[in-house]
C-alpha cells in the first residue's frame, strides 16, 4: 500500500492502466506492474524477477519488445510483454530507470498488493535500448506478438543477455486483507467483500473479482451471485447475469495462490486446468438441466430474498472461467467444449481469468461481447477447434 498511502493522486494515473508496465511521476523513480495476483506472489516469494529485450521487425525496421519474466517454474515462467515503442512515455521510463528504484505491484483492480525496493545492473540494458531503432506505437500488436513468440524459442544464451532485476526490502507490509464496503449494486451483494495477495480458499474471491470486471460490461443490478434454488438449497450457478438478449450461465473455478503453489509443476498445472474445465462443465450442464426440467426454477439469494426471473424465455450460454489456460493444451480443450455442445444445444465458451480481464475491456457492452462469443462460436462450429481468445486491436485503457 505504499504508493496508495504516501502518493494518492497518482492512483488516477495507475486506474487507466491497462495490464503491464507503467510509471508514475513523483519525486522518484516508480515502477508499477500491473498484473495478476499470481504473477505478484511470485515477486514477492521469489525477490527476482528477469528483463528480456526481444527484437521484432515491422514494415523491413527493427525494433525491441520487452519481456518481463516470473519464474513460478524454472522452464515456463509467468510473462508479461511490454512493446517499447518510440517516444512513448513507458519507453523513455524504462530507458532511464536508474539502478535502484522502487516498485509497486497492482492487479486489475487497482489494489496495490506488493511493494518493494529494487536494485538491477540496468547499464548495458539500457545501452542495448537506446542503441537499437524503435517502431512507433501503430506496431504495437506486431511487437506483441513477435516477443511472445521470440520469448518462446528463447536459448540459454538469451537467458545470459537478461538483466536480473532484485526486489529488496517491502515498502509496506503484504500480508494484509483489502475490505470492499462501497455499494456495488449487483444483486447478492453481501455488503462487503474481502481480497488478499495469498488465497487459501479461493472461491469466494474468484467469484467476486469476476464480478468486478462483468461490471464493466452489465448495468450492476444484471448480476446476480451465487443464486440458489428453493427446492433443495443448491447453488444454481456461481453468477447468474440477466442480459437484454441472453442469459448467461458462469461457473468459477480457481485454485488456492500460496507460496506451496509456486512449487506446482507445469505439468500438473496444465492437468488441473483439464479437471476445471470440465467440472465447470458438469455444473453448467447441472444448472441447465434444471431449467429445462422446470421451465423457471424458483430462486432466492444467499440472503433469504426471492428472486423473480424468468431463465426460459431468452438464449442461455454457458460461460466457464478456469484460473489458467496453456497454449499448449487447447486441442484437448476444444475436444471437452465441443462435445459439451454438441451434446447440450447452447453456446458454451471457456476462458482464463485474464482472458476474462482483457475481453470486459475490448467489449464495455453486452452487444460487443456477443459479438465476440459469436466470432469464438463461428470458428469452434466451422472449423471444430476452440480458438484461443485474440484481439486484433490495441486494448482500451
């Protein structure tokens, strides 16, 4: 919480950020990351993080992306990419990014989570930057996509040309809860909601963070969490979004982020994102199956408090987000959804916790959204794969 305590008014700077990279203008140099709470433990647990500068190619001229990488795993680290652009302000922060700074760690929320002092040798790492033409901003996707690609062939000699970047002592304590207090207005709103860097328990917070970034896309009072069903007290689904044209089904599944977590191997993460999808398959397929069989079931919130929808009279999609989702493993993901499908006759979609992040910010509206799931449902019937999600445009701020 150090910058959120001692530089306040630079929260409005750090709330446009989209995630990566970014800076704040103080009277000393700040780095915020704006990232995922899995890439903050493990900055926080590991107290090293790696700068990779990827180059890139655009209309015949060079250019440079750079990769910051988070070794939760030895061979597949977490990543973020960070076009450098010319004479963008980012650029110029990191061009000049003296060898001890500070930096703050922030999710998608803006709640600051992690905050130390840092150290790196950034000499020659600068020196490479300011030696090498840069592409203008207008290459953004290009370079994105080229240093995604690059860091994924990278060598051992690659590795020896990365700059190590240490995290020193915390600015601020990370061990603390965030309480949320402010009326959020989506029905089941229990009045308050608590998040912490570390999840033991990880569903309750999950849920509530998914419904933080559905409200960038639904008037608050269309969502409806953890409904219930009077006739046996059962959860109907996880979140219950009531749109103009569908009706959305979505089941949360995520897994505890501890520092023992850090320590999951890749393959057993990759096996644990099979067995969430497909549970949440199950209580999709669950929850329909009760609207089939009762037309309407009669629902109540956690509260006590009836519920009066109708859940038969628009189109039902079902929605599944899992905690991650590997490039690697999508055949074998398109296989489960496109047999849900086919099996069920509704739309069905799955996505990753930060798919979910970047797609409620490049459709701020129900029509857009659809129109995405629409071009997602397209590719999966016509080509019978299940396309990983991608944005051909720069992500709003």
């Amino acid at each position: 919480m150090y910058l959120s305590i001692v530089h306040p008014d630079a929260l409005s700077h750090v709330r446009k950020l989209a995630r990566g990279l970014g800076a704040v203008a103080t009277d000393e140099p700040i780095l915020v990351i704006k990232t995922r709470k899995e890439i903050i433990l493990t900055a926080r647990e590991k107290r090293e993080f790696k700068f990779y500068l990827a180059p890139c190619v655009a209309d015949g001229r060079r250019g440079l992306t750079l990769i910051s990488a988070f070794f939760d795993d030895p061979v597949s680290p977490l990543t973020i990419t960070t076009p450098l652009a010319a004479d963008a302000p980012l650029t110029e922060t990191i061009q000049t990014l003296p060898n001890q700074f500070k930096v703050c760690f922030f999710d998608e929320h803006n709640r600051e989570l992690l905050s130390c002092k840092a150290h790196a040798e950034l000499g020659g790492f600068r020196s490479r930057i300011t030696a090498s033409p840069l592409l203008g901003e207008e290459h953004f996707l290009e370079m994105l996509d080229q240093g995604e690609s690059w860091f994924a062939k990278s060598t051992a000699a690659d590795d020896m040309l990365a700059t190590s970047v240490y995290l020193g002592e915390d600015l601020f304590p990370s061990n603390y809860v965030i309480t949320d207090m402010t009326q959020q207005g989506f029905q089941g709103w229990a009045g308050f909601a608590t998040s912490e860097l570390e999840r033991q328990e990880p569903g309750p917070m999950q849920e509530m963070d998914i419904i933080y970034l559905l409200k960038r896309i639904y008037a608050a009072d269309r969502i409806v969490h953890g409904p219930v069903k009077i006739s046996d007290g059962e959860e109907l689904v996880d979140v219950l979004i009531l749109g103009d044209e569908v009706t959305v089904l979505l089941q949360a599944k995520d897994s505890p982020n501890t520092a023992k977590t850090l320590n999951t191997t890749l393959e057993r993460k990759q096996r644990k994102a099979i067995s969430q999808l497909k549970e949440g398959l199950s209580q999709v397929r669950g929850a329909l199956s009760t609207i089939r069989r009762e037309g309407s079931p009669k629902l109540k919130l956690v509260s006590g408090k009836e519920l009066s929808v109708e859940l038969n009279s628009k189109p039902i999609v079902g929605v599944v987000i899992v905690k991650e989702l590997f490039k690697c493993s999508y055949e074998e993901y398109g296989s489960h959804i496109l047999d849900f499908m086919d099996r069920y006759q509704i739309p069905t979609l799955v996505f990753d916790y930060a798919e979910l992040d970047v797609m409620s910010r490049h459709c701020p509206s129900e029509s857009t959204l659809l129109s995405a799931f629409h071009q997602i449902f397209e590719h999966a019937r016509d080509r019978r794969t299940y396309p990983r999600l991608q944005f051909r445009t720069r992500p709003p701020l």
